[in-house]
C-alpha cells in the first residue's frame, strides 16, 4: 500500500530522484514527476496505465516561470491567467523545446496550470523542475479528491502520496486553448465555468467533438465507475430496480424506499460549488458498495452545474467501451 503523509521533504526527495508522487490539488489529485525528464514522465504513464499519445498537464507555482516553458503568451491568455491563477484553470500554449515531447504526446503545445494548494506551491517552489502531472486515477476511471481514492486505485504503483486533505473544488481543471487569431477554445469545462470565464475572454468557441478528441477528459467513456450508471429522472427508473441493489446520486433530495446509505445528495441545498466538490467522493462511494446500479440526475446546466453535467454524462452507462 502507498505511503501517505504531510512530510514536503519526502515527496521532495522522490522527486528529485525521478520518481512519482501523487500531490494534492484544489481540482483532483495528480500524479506527479519532474516535466522535464522523459523517464520520469514515463513513470507516470505507466502507472496509470495511460496511452502516452495522452498528453499532460505542466504544473508549475508562478506566472514568472511559464515564460521557460512557452513561447508566446496571447493577451487574453495573460488575462485569464491573472483572473484565475492559481486555480482551476489551464491554459494551452506554444511550448519551448525544454518540454520534452513525451509530456506534449508530440504536439506543439503544452497544458500549464498553477495549482491552488498551500502544500504542493511550497513542493513547486522547493524544486527547481515544474511538475507533470495528470489525475492520480487509472485511465479512464474516476478522478481522486482524497488520499485514501487515490491509494485505494493505485495501491502500491505510487511510492508516496502527500496529504493536503479533501480536494477543495472537486472537479479537474477548465482547458482553454487558443486558435490562430489568439481566440480562446474551451476543450473541457472544469473548475472555472463558461460564465466566469467569459466574463473575462469573452464569448469563447467550443471545441466539443469527442469523436477524435484532443483532450482525453473529452473522451466519452471517461470518468465511469464499475458499476452501471443511468441518468435521467430518477423517479421514473426507480420502479424497475431492486430497492435493496439500487443506488441514487441526486443533486438535492432524498428518495423513498431506497437505503438511506446507498443515497447520496450532491447538495441538499443546492449549491453547485457543493455538488462539485462531492460529486467524485460520491462516485467512488456508491462504487465500493454492492449494488446492480447507480441512477443519477442531471444538476441545473449552469456555472459549475455544466461541468457536473459533463462528468456524469460520461459516467453513464451507455458511454462505457
Ligand atoms: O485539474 C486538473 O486539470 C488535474 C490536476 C491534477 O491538475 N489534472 C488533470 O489531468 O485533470 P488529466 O491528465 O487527467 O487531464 C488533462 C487533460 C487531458 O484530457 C489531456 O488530454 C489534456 O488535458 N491535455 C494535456 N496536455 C494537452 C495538450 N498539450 N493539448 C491538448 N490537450 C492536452
Ligand atoms: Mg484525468
């Protein structure tokens, strides 16, 4: 099993040595290693058992670093980046040759993200190596909001695994790249919504298609727990389940005739930045219990409520391979 603690020099250690990490966010929990070296980047594919054609996220801790990284920073990207950095936003931009390839899967721009947790800033600011690091889940699985998610999926294919708590937003980061005109592309709604971000680019394209998808997390089938989920009205499927086996993820209330332990509320009063921050804990809850199936509903389709909405719909079962 995978060694959790606080200690920054530990993780600090394994880093430096070219090894994986797995580090808090305020998203989801990443796993880490030093962007810069190929072989320890490769560790990471491994151990996820992700296809290396996946690129990454380059984490780093200051707006001053990303000019080492990357040759051109649009205006609006600036913008954006001073509204939301750190947090849940990353941005797509040309990379300098120091990214390897690997960490790019061959294109010639690098995802950047400062991160909004206390603890892995202070591990960024220690190292003198940005961070490559995506979700600490295997592929395709549920992302991780907690250590004990993240050890339970990777047990022992993570040496070290640094506690900074419960994630605080709950969903992966918003990617927002550019086109050759500099307008920004939205290629996966996250932490940050479409209003908040407009607010500030304007009204952004969408690059939607999952067919042949440029951001994995945009892939149909991603995020899906092991057992089936439905989406829909939960009151309308309910007949045809068995009380005992059926589970319930609602947005805001409680079901009759269905075990109170097999329910979760995303956000009994209806707060979307609540339901953002429980919807992969509950996830992972209803799939470590025994059940023949998990019903969901959709959250209102606004703010966080969107990418919620996302997550779910590749959740359910219909879009599992
Ligand atoms: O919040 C987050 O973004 C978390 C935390 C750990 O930072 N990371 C995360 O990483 O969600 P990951 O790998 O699970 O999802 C990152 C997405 C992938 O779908 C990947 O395809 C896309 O970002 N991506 C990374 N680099 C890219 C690039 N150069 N061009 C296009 N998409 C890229
Ligand atoms: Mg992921």
């Amino acid at each position: 099993m995978a060694n959790i603690g606080k200690e920054l020099d530990l993780a600090e250690q394994y880093l430096r040595e070219g090894d994986i990490v797995a580090i808090p966010t305020e998203t989801v929990y990443g796993l880490a290693a030093n962007a810069l070296s190929p072989d320890a980047v490769l560790k990471i594919f491994e151990a996820k058992n992700r296809p290396t054609f996946n690129p990454l996220i380059v984490h780093t801790y200051d707006f001053g670093q990303v000019h080492y990284f990357v040759r051109h920073i649009p205006p609006v990207a600036e913008k954006l980046a001073n509204s939301f950095w750190p947090g849940p936003l990353t941005l797509l931009l040309p990379k300098k040759d120091i990214i390897p390839d690997l960490v790019t899967a061959g294109s010639p721009r690098v995802a950047i993200r400062i991160p909004n947790h206390p603890l892995t800033l202070s591990l960024l600011e220690r190292l003198d190596f940005p961070l490559a690091a995506p979700s600490a889940n295997p592929f395709g699985y549920i992302s991780p909001t907690t250590p004990a998610h993240v050890a339970s999926q990777l047990k022992d294919k993570v040496p070290y695994i640094l506690d900074g708590g419960e994630a605080t937003i709950g969903l992966e980061s918003t990617i927002i790249g550019f086109d050759e005109n500099d307008q920004p592309v939205i290629h996966r709604l996250g932490g940050i919504s479409l209003e908040a971000v407009e607010a500030i680019a304007g009204t952004c394209i969408f690059q939607t298609s999952s067919e042949k998808p440029e951001t994995s997390g945009m892939l149909k089938s991603h995020y899906a727990p092991g057992i089936p989920l439905l989406l829909g009205n939960i009151e309308e499927m309910l007949p045809q389940y068995s009380p005992g086996r059926t589970g319930i993820l609602s947005f805001a209330r409680k079901y009759p005739g269905i075990p109170p332990r097999h329910q979760v509320i995303l956000s009994s009063k209806g707060d979307l930045f609540e339901a953002a921050r429980n919807l992969f804990s509950a996830l992972h809850y209803l799939d470590s219990l025994d059940l023949e199936v998990i019903l969901a509903e959709n959250v209102p389709n606004e703010g966080l409520g969107r990418a919620i909405n996302d997550r779910l719909e590749r959740a359910r079962v219909e879009n599992k391979q």
